[in-house]
C-alpha cells in the first residue's frame, strides 16, 4: 500500500473527472504529477504540484486549477482537509481513519510491504567490484562491493529481475606480473632465498600460490623458460586470486551470478576470430569504426604525444568528446576496444539496461563507455554508471595505513574480521556513494546513536524484546504480526504512534524512489530515521506510564500498540536486508 502512488491516481482521476466536466482540455498528460510529503509537516501529509505542472495545458491559472482540483480530492474518504498554497501547490491532511488501515496494510504484507513492481520484471545487469584479480580485495574495493549489492538488492525488491555480474580483468599485463610474482614464490617453496623487486606483488598471500605450484610441478618450471611456465603459473595465481576474492566476497554476504572473464573476448580458438574481431568487423559494416589521426589530448605536453593513424571508433556520434582508439601502435587491442565487446555481450545476452559501479577514478571514461553502448547495440541499450567515492579507513580519528597480510593496503578481510559485516555494510551505504566516506573502525562498533548501524539494529532488537516481555504479561499473544492488523487500531492517537506510523507509510515511496535514483543511501537514512522514532516512543513511555507499549491492566491499547512494535520490527528488517544487514532479536 503505497500512499503516495495512491494519492497520485487520485490526482490523475480528478484531472480526469475535470475533463470529462468539460473544465479542462481531454488528454492532458499527467505522468510529471507528483505526490510527496510536505517540506513543512505543518502544511499536512501530502503534497502534489499538480496544479503547476499542468495548469499550461489545462489553459488556465495554476491556482484556478489547484482550487478545481481541491474540490474533487476534498471529497475523497479519509481526507480531512485541502489546501492550497503559494502559487498552486496542493497541501492534503488526511483524518485518523486513514492510519489504522496502513498499519493494517504493513502486519498483512509483512516483509514484501514496499515491495513494488516498477522495474516490471525487466532484465538489468548490475556489474560491481571487478577489482583485478591481482591480490586479496582492499578497503577501496569493499565500498563499490557494498554498494553495488545494496543497489542489486533494492533494484531487485522494486521489481527488476537483476543478474550480478563480476568483470575478471584476466587478460592485461598485471596478471603476467602477478605470475612473475608467484613465481618468485615457487622458488621460494623450493628453498631459495628471495627478494622481491620493485614492480612486482610483495604480499605473502602468494606464499600458499608458490606452494601449490611446488605440490603440482616439482621442480620442473626451474628448467623451463618463462615462455613456456608462464600460461601455467598465471592460470593457476588468477584462480588461486579469485578463490581469494570469492572467499572475501562471501564474508561480506556478496554472491555473484556472473563471473566474466575478459580472456574470452581476446581468445580465437581453432584460429577463428574472436569475439573483439567481431564486433569491429560488426562497427566497419556500420562505418562506426575507420583509420584516422586524433588531436593530442587537452593539458598533456605535445612532446609526449604520438601522432599517427590508428583505427577509431566514432564515439563523437554518440554524444562523447572526441573519437577512441581501438588499437594499440603494436597491434593489440585497446581496453576500450575490449570493453565495448563485454557490453554488446551483454547487450547480446538481453540486457537492454546496464548499470556499473567504478571507482571515482574512471569517471573520465564514463561518456566513451555510454557512447560505446548506445552504439553496439543499435541504440536500443543503455548504460548507467555509479561512481564510488574513496574510502579513509581511520581509527579513533588516525589514518589506518598498513595490513598485516598485504604489506602496503588494508585488506577488506582485516576490516570485516574487527568490525563484523553488518558495521561494514551498513557504513559503506551510509553515505552518497559519489561522496568520500571516512569509515572510522573505533565508532563502528560504538553502542550510541552516533553509530548509526548500532541504533538502526537496537531499534529492531528493542522492538523483539517488546513483543517477547508482551507475550509475558499476556501469555495467549499470537506470534504473527498479521494476527495484529485486527486489534483496535484507532486506539493509536498519540502523536509519537502517529509519527510512527506516518514513517512507516513513506516506506514503499522511499524504497521506488531509492531505485529510481540508484541511491540505496537514502534507505539508510530512512532506517536511522525510523529507528528514533521508536526510540524515542520508547522513552516517551518512560516518562508517560500511559503512552508505554505494555499496559497490563489495558489489553486492548497493548495490543494496538504491539501492533504498531510488529510494524515497526517488520519495516527495519525489510529495509536491513535490502542492504544485506542483519536484523538482530538481541543485542547485547
């Protein structure tokens, strides 16, 4: 039950009715109505600009219009009062009768309140993390990872049918180093004293990769050039790299679907061409691919800049700054050549809507790539991307520099191992992802409001602990939040229960609105909001004797206001495990 959508029908039924009375033009288009709380809570419980939006169409004043509009949705059951304010906006307050049947609507839906069908079952591929599969994933890595499932999960509760997809850049010269290293560390197995020079991986998660190599091979790579050792070692670091990252990935409850690896796109077997030679033979049948000479790039010295013909793509067709080079002067592909292959695969596998999630550092590169997209497949997919901000990992207010295991970077294990997963994934989402977030690992596990993932889970474990107390003084409580949407719900009249309630009834706005903007952030804020209102119910309680949850002697307003603890409890655990966060019934 979504109030807002509700009310929005209504908006559009009275612009109906209006036609139909001949007081507006037939056909108006209504999809730019919008419905939304007030900025002012004084003003009521709902807003719409309708009267702004459509009073050029209607041929009339926006405040003419709103004053037609109010006469029709003054009339609704359940609404007490309509206003008009400023040059047009609607103000709507709604009577008390409207909250019993939220409450109601929240104890039957249960967990799949909120739930909507926006995305209408339509296939979208989320793509997130891809860190190289060079070493154990960073602190850096773990903010894109959070964020990137967070959005999958809400994207997937708004009605998509998500794909979680995982990119292996396997095919670049970091995983030939990653080999020389390992192999550095073969031959330490087998006895040598080594010293592992500037340019290669010095982290000792090689050591178990070296060891590995020692129990399949022996001592044999020794007499081999690394020509021939090398396809094997690099094979079996960039399995051993990826057990890794799975494994780091799964402490943070982060399972894909998808493991793509970039190798296949370069590989011909049996000498045919590969799937990169096929795309660009796809853009030259489509002129978008031609030889040419490019301008060297803004604020880079001349002197550094080679000028000659090379083989381009038309990104300026597509809404980007300047054609891309498909080829490197030796011949091989560029990565923007092989990256425009991985999205016509997807794009080939039905994903007409693709989101990916990059570190703040590739946002140079954001244009190319949707130009690429909008062009390989014809115009008919499209490509959002989602910039994660820098993570500083601090510690009472100090930089935290070094790992214990990598040497040089904190590993997002050691991070998960002292905080716990809940504190990592709640953290990393509580901020705007385009944002630098300074994750403090001292406050994290702190028990007070300043940390936001203690009291979101408190107020679930709260709510838990009064509805066990409950069945203590009533011993014939039913366990089913649903078996509460019958109590006497008109008994919540005090103005914390219907703050309470009026949250509880943002909740499937909030989670459309999430999804719409790629924001999962604002679920959080939403949680910290909802928790202090019980929280503060709570207290209210303290002071009050009458306003507490339980009252013995009252059966039925404990039973109205359990309802409400169920509500609230189902709401935090809803919205917890959209963001991959634990609810708690205790906490201690």
């Amino acid at each position: 039950m979504n109030l807002f959508a509700i009310f929005a029908d209504h908006v559009r039924d009275a612009v109906a009715q209006l036609a139909t009375e001949g007081a507006v033009p037939a056909g108006i288009d209504t999809t730019r109505v919008v419905v939304e709380p007030p900025r002012d809570a004084s003003h009521g419980d709902l807003a719409t600009n309708a009267a702004m939006v459509l009073a050029k169409d209607a041929g009339m004043k926006p405040r003419e219009l709103a004053d037609k509009l109010t006469a029709k949705l003054a009339a609704l059951p359940g609404v007490a009062k309509v206003d008009v304010a400023g040059p047009g906006f609607i103000n709507i307050a709604l009577d008390g009768s409207y909250w019993p049947r939220i409450l109601a609507a929240v104890l039957n839906a249960g967990r799949d309140y909120g739930r909507t069908d926006a995305g209408a079952g339509q296939k979208i591929n989320v793509e997130y993390v891809s860190a190289n599969p060079t070493g154990p994933m960073h602190v850096g890595h773990c903010r894109g990872a959070v964020f990137g499932d967070a959005l999958a999960n809400l994207l997937a509760f708004a009605g998509w049918k998500v794909t979680r997809e995982y990119y292996i850049n396997d095919a670049g010269a970091q995983v030939d180093v990653l080999a020389r290293s390992a192999f550095l560390r073969y031959r330490e197995a087998l006895g040598e004293t080594i010293s592992i020079p500037e340019g290669l991986y010095p982290g000792d998660y090689l050591v178990p990769v070296g060891k590995a190599l020692v129990a399949k091979y022996g001592r044999t790579m020794l007499d081999r050039s690394e020509a021939e050792w090398l396809p094997a070692v690099r094979k079996a670091a960039i399995d051993a790299m990826m057990a890794m990252i799975r494994d780091d990935l799964a402490a943070l409850n982060i399972h894909h679907d998808v493991f793509f690896s970039e190798r296949t796109l370069h590989a011909r077997p049996d000498g045919q061409p590969s799937i990169i030679d096929r795309l660009l033979d796809e853009l030259r049948a489509r002129n978008l691919v031609y030889e040419g000479r490019l301008p060297p790039p803004k604020g880079q010295p001349i002197e550094d800049w080679e000028d000659r013909e090379q083989t381009l793509f038309r990104a300026t067709d597509f809404g980007d700054d300047v054609d891309r080079p498909l080829m490197k002067s030796d011949g091989a592909y560029t990565y923007f050549a092989a990256d425009i292959a991985y999205h016509k695969d997807k794009y080939d596998r039905g994903f007409k809507r693709m989101i990916d999630v990059w570190g703040a550092d590739h946002g140079g590169y954001v244009k190319r790539m949707q130009a690429a997209v909008k062009a390989a497949s014809g115009g008919e997919a499209s490509l959002d991307v989602e910039l994660c901000q820098l993570v500083r990992l601090l510690r009472a207010g100090e930089p935290v520099k070094m790992s214990k295991r990598a040497g040089d970077f904190v590993t997002l294990r050691e991070v998960v191992d002292e905080v716990g997963r809940d504190a990592v994934r709640f953290m990393m989402i509580n901020r705007k992802n385009d944002a630098v977030l300074d994750f403090d690992l001292a406050k994290v596990i702190e028990q007070s409001r300043d940390n936001p993932v203690f009291y979101v889970q408190y107020a679930h474990a709260r709510a838990s602990s009064i509805l066990r107390n409950a069945k203590e003084a009533f011993t014939d409580l039913p366990a089913e939040a649903a078996a509460f949407a019958s109590a006497e719900l008109t008994l919540l009249e005090d103005e914390g229960e219907i703050a309470l309630i009026k949250l509880i009834a943002s909740y499937p706005r909030i989670v459309e609105q999430a999804a719409a903007a790629r924001e999962p952030h604002r679920l959080a804020f939403y949680l910290y909001d909802l928790a202090s209102a019980l929280h503060a119910q709570w207290n209210r309680g303290k002071d009050l004797p009458h306003l507490r949850f339980i009252i013995e002697d009252d059966r039925k307003s404990t039973y109205a206001r359990l309802a409400l603890v169920h509500a609230v409890a189902l709401i935090i655990a809803s919205g917890l495990s959209i963001l991959g966060v634990g609810a708690p019934e205790e906490m201690r």
